[in-house]
C-alpha cells in the first residue's frame, strides 16, 4: 500500500504479479536465438575512376551464417552509400577531380551486426577537361557466351575517342550492371539466374563523362538448373521504328501446339496482349503498333508466349528502340 497526497492507495495484486512475469520475458531477447554474429568482410573489392568526379567501387558478395542484407561502402572512413545486399557496385559521385582516394566494404544483417571493413582501396579521379564534348565511338564487335548457369563472359572491340576512353560500362536491359577501366575490353558478369536469356549492350565514356552509343546487343542465355524444364521464351527478337509506329519479329517458342497469344510488355509493363485473328503465322511472327510519344522517346520491349498448358512462359530478350518522327 502506498500513499497518494495522504489518500492510501491500493495498488492491485494482479497488475504487480503481470509486471514481475513479464521482466524475465524482456531478457530473453539475448537468448541463444539471437544473431549476435557479424557478416565476413567484403572481399574482392576493386576501386576506379572513371571520370574527373566519379569512382566505381565493386565487390564480391559477403557471407554471413543467417543472410547479408545490405552494405555501407565508406570513403576514408566516412560512410557514403547504404546499400541493399542485391548491390554489388556503386559510384561514389561529386568528388575533387585529381584527388587520391581509398575505399572500403563492409557487410550488414539484419540484426545490424557489421562485418570488419574490406580491405582498403585506393583509387585518384581523373584530370577535368571540361571542353571535351565528344562522346567515344560505340564498342563494335560485341560477343560473348554465358559461362555456367549464372554468369557470362564479354569481349569488345576498343571504342575511339579525341582525348581517351576512361571506361567501359556493361548495360543489361538498360540497368548498368559492370563497369570496367577503359584499358579493358573482356570482363565477366555474375550473380545471373540459370535458364535466363539476358540481353547486353556496352557504352565507352570518357573523362568529361561523355558516353558512346550503345554497342550491338548480344543475347547470352544461361546454363538451365539441373531438372529445370525448357525455356519457352521467344527469340529473335528484333524492334524497329518507323514514323509513329513500332514494328516487332521474332520466333515463337516451340511447343507441342501454335502459340496463339503473346503478351507485350513496354518499359517493364504490360502493354497488350497479342492475338492472332486467324491461324497463328507459321515461323517467324510479325506486330506493328503507333506511338504517340514525341520522338527520341525510348522503349525496351518484351515478349513472352502463352502455352497450350495455359501458362505464360518465359519472357524472350529485351529490346530498346527509340521512336522516330512521323
């Protein structure tokens, strides 16, 4: 019993009981579940500048025994980028143009334990040339195969430019994946899932940060998983634009009956679902559909089929097309 300004006040015996219950439950947060084990140190990790102010920092995935969730990359000790444990590059932007910098990696779980830094980096920004406005010639001769089921290996022929080619940037679908220095023209890329037709195009840049035009596209398709069934996308995918309009070929997927539907997606969103009128076209097929986007407008372009099983298949290779005037 206590008292309130003189009042006694009875506090109740079962409120007190319930209080005292529940403060062992409050330390067993600490109990033998918990996830008090950091993430192993990044490994791998690369450092170069591809222009006056930038520097593209790249990795290997860390390991952790429940699962990394994300990564912190710092610039002389002070964090500059959070990043999602998808994320196995960044640029470090708005640096001092021929300045020396060292970067490092750490990993992150979800209980917020952080791995021991990576090991330290270092990479110096490029000399500004501010009055360079010509981008390089686009890298030609792309060419590549996919090297097991989840990654492909990439060879170009050397782009041009007036003053020199600081990098090389690997696009997949139009999202840079791989960036490598301009003195390099192979590389490999990973983290790709089995079975999977990916589509890849490279952009030379130079030290004013210019970029060329796309190289050809190369199609790789990925080494399908042990017991994975056919892949059923469309291929031969081709894209071209004409005045206010798109047209589309490509090759249906072989199955056991016509492929009488396909559904086109624009921009990574369905768009309309195509049907044929009559008999499907035997080989190669053919759609045209307008635009009203003004010109110089992009769109990437996918396809996929609907089986005689009544499923959606695989989607084919991305295509990226700019829209003309009419």
């Amino acid at each position: 019993m206590s008292t309130d300004g003189g009042i006694p006040v009875q506090r109740p015996l079962a409120a007190t009981l319930l209080t005292l219950a529940l403060l062992p439950l409050a330390a067993c947060s600490t109990g033998p579940d918990a996830d008090t084990r950091a993430p192993g140190a990044p490994i791998g990790v690369t450092a170069a500048s591809g222009s006056a102010t930038t520097v593209h920092v790249m990795w290997s995935a860390a390991t952790d025994d429940r699962a990394v969730t994300g990564y912190e990359v710092y610039e002389q000790g002070r964090k500059v980028k959070d990043l999602p444990a998808t994320t196995l590059m960044t640029d470090v932007v708005n640096l001092a143009p021929a300045t020396p910098y060292s970067f490092t990696v750490r990993a992150r779980d979800a209980a917020g334990n952080r791995s021991p830094h990576s090991v330290r980096v270092p990479a110096t920004t490029l000399a500004a040339s501010a009055r360079d406005r010509t981008p390089p010639t686009a890298p030609a001769s792309l060419r590549g195969a996919a090297d097991g089921s989840r990654a492909a290996t990439l060879t170009w022929t050397p782009a041009r430019d007036d003053t020199r080619v600081t990098a090389y940037d690997v696009y997949q679908a139009d999202t840079r994946v791989h960036t490598v220095p301009g003195t390099v023209t192979t590389t490999r890329v990973t983290s790709l899932r089995p079975g999977t037709i990916y589509s890849f195009t490279v952009r030379a840049r130079d030290a004013a940060e210019n970029s060329s035009q796309d190289s050809d596209t190369l199609d790789v398709t990925t080494a399908a998983a042990p017991g994975a069934p056919p892949n059923t996308a469309p291929t031969g995918l081709t894209a071209t634009a004409g005045r206010g309009e798109i047209t589309l070929t490509w090759t249906p997927p072989r199955t056991d009956a016509p492929i009488e539907q396909h559904q086109l997606y624009l921009n990574g969103r369905f768009a309309t679902t195509v049907v044929w009128g009559a008999e499907p076209p035997p080989g190669r097929a053919t759609y045209t559909f307008t635009v009203q986007d003004p010109p110089g407008t992009r769109y990437s372009v996918t396809l996929r089929a609907r089986l005689p099983d009544g499923t959606w298949g695989d989607f084919s290779a991305q295509r990226t097309v700019v829209v003309e005037a009419r």
